[in-house]
C-alpha cells in the first residue's frame, strides 16, 4: 500500500491562521468534554544533546482519523544553522487501520497548535483590557505566540527576556517588523506585564511570583517533560483561576503538577482550558490567573486530519 508524503510547502498552503485556531479551540473543547481519546505521551530525552523526544496521539471520538506524532525539541540547533524543532504526523484511519498520509511538516503542525492553543487561552483569560505582553524565551515560541496572540486582540508594548540578549534583540526586531513594538527587559519588568506567555525548555522558574502583578495572566507552555519547570509554585498559590489542557498531564509533569507536590495548590483546583474558550468568563480585575499547557494529543489528531482533508480536496 502506498500512500501520499505531504510536505512542508503544501501544509503551509493547507492551514491558514483561521483554519488552525477554529481546529484548536474546537479540539480543546470536545477534550475538555471528554469527547477524545489521548494516551500517555512518551518522552525521551537526549542530555548530552540537549534535546528531547515527545511521541503523542490522539482522537477525537466520531472523527474518521486519528493521529500519532513526533516531535523533537534540541535546543542547541540555532548554534548548528539548524531549527530547534522537528518532527512528523503519521494520519490513520479510525474506520479501517490504514495509514492515510504521512505530513512530513518537520514540527511546523506542532508548533503552529501550540501557538494556537497559548493564544486562545491567553485571549480567554486574560483581562479584556490588558495590552502588554511579557514573553520568557527568544525561540519559535516566542514569536509565534506573541503574533498569534495579536490575530485574537491588540497588543501593546511587547517586553522580550531571555538569556542571550543577541537572540533577545534579534526577536525585537522580527516582532518590530511584523508590527508590534517589542523591546528587551529584565526578568522583573517582564513579569508585572499585564499578559505573560513562557515559551523556555527551563528546569528552573523563569520568574518571581511576587513580581506578578495582581490582575496579571500567565500562560506557561514550555513544561512538557517532568524535568522541566517554567511557573514557580507561589504563583499557583497566588492564582484565583488556574487552566489546565489536560488535567492528568499537568499533574504528571505540568507546572501545574510541581505546584500541587510542593503544596501550593489543591490537586482539584484547576478547571480545563476548553471550557473557558466554550463560555466566556466572569474574571475579576485584580485576579491573578494561569494555564498550564503540555499539549495534548487530540489537538494534533484534529489539526492534522484537518489539513490533510484540505490538501486531498
């Protein structure tokens, strides 16, 4: 049996903006209704490298595919010429067992759901009012979460940090020229932002939670292994609202997970992201809220039969 290798050029031609933020928050809501299928990601992780594997799928009950991908995160690639991300999306049918197609999209689909999903959640939760915009991190995440916020409401001022200041002003500069006003800062100017998105391979918190500034939103997205940690537990504490994509993964090796086993949080006190995107929420002024995204198979399988179905049309 053969079938189609999709690369690159087409998926891009494929998923446009709106086609991958519809697909997003309509996965992120049927997972938050039970209404999807998503084993146990498998991890692997690579030190010597500095990179780690994530094999994740999923399906959406009803739906005619499902999906199993990999997707690579090394980090030290930039300094190699190469991307920090890679991977693949093998499609398979739900009614027959047969692989579909496979989208060789080097980790553009992974990338593209994860800026889609911190976005929509972002806009959900924080203030309708809140216009600066904090990013952790100088990588692919960072850029894309931050221009795919600004397709869901304005943006104002765009505060940069990261460790290396080259990569940190050389993000500006993109961001400058997509339209946005972007500058570097410190660690503790980033952190009292009125939005804060974290996109780092961090093992460490990235921020003080006591520079967080009431009213504040913060959405971590780079905790996806247990090793790592972006969002110190106090911030969880301080949390009135906290958002989870899926409540057993952020337990497991989610910030969320690091909060509740240092006893800063309850085990039960976060609610899934998908019902805040379903209804609109009812947030104080003064709250502190936070989501914690590990990413979730079903948004991959939903994505991908997405655009193949665009592609074989």
């Amino acid at each position: 049996m053969t079938f189609p290798v999709l690369d690159t050029a087409a998926i891009k031609q494929a998923a446009t903006s709106r086609l991958v933020l519809d697909t997003v928050r309509d996965a992120l809501i049927a997972h938050a209704e039970g209404r999807t299928s998503v084993p146990p990601p498998l991890h692997m992780e690579f030190p010597e490298a500095d990179g780690d594997c994530h094999v994740k799928a999923g399906w959406i009950t009803g739906s005619t595919d499902f999906t199993v991908k990999i997707a690579t995160g090394f980090y030290g690639n930039p300094g190699l010429g190469l991307p920090s991300n890679h991977g693949l999306v093998c499609v398979v049918s739900a009614r027959t067992g047969q692989v579909r197609a496979l989208l060789d999209d080097r980790g553009l689909l992974t990338a593209w759901r994860t800026a889609a999903a911190g976005a929509l959640i972002t806009d959900a939760m924080a203030r309708p009012g809140a216009v600066t915009l904090a990013v952790f991190g100088t990588g692919e995440q960072a850029r894309l979460q931050t221009s795919w916020l600004a397709k869901l409401r304005p943006v104002g001022t765009v505060l940069v940090h990261g460790r290396n200041p080259h990569r940190a002003n050389a993000l500006c500069d993109e961001l400058d020229a997509r339209g946005l006003r972007a500058r570097p800062a410190s660690a503790q100017e980033a952190a009292a932002a009125d939005m804060i998105i974290t996109t780092t391979p961090a093992t460490v918190p990235v921020l003080d939670a006591a520079q967080v500034r009431e009213g504040a939103h913060v959405t971590g997205i780079g905790t996806d292994m247990p090793h790592k940690n972006e969002l110190p537990p106090a911030l969880f504490h301080r949390a009135q609202l906290i958002a989870t994509d899926d409540h057993a993964q952020c337990l497991d090796h989610g910030d969320f997970g690091h909060a509740v086993r240092a006893g800063a949080a309850a085990q039960d006190s976060d609610i899934a992201a998908g019902l805040l995107l379903k209804a609109p929420l009812d947030r104080l002024d003064t709250a502190i809220t936070v989501a914690d995204l590990t990413g979730v198979g079903a948004l991959d399988a939903a994505l991908a039969s997405a655009v193949l179905g665009r592609l074989l049309r």
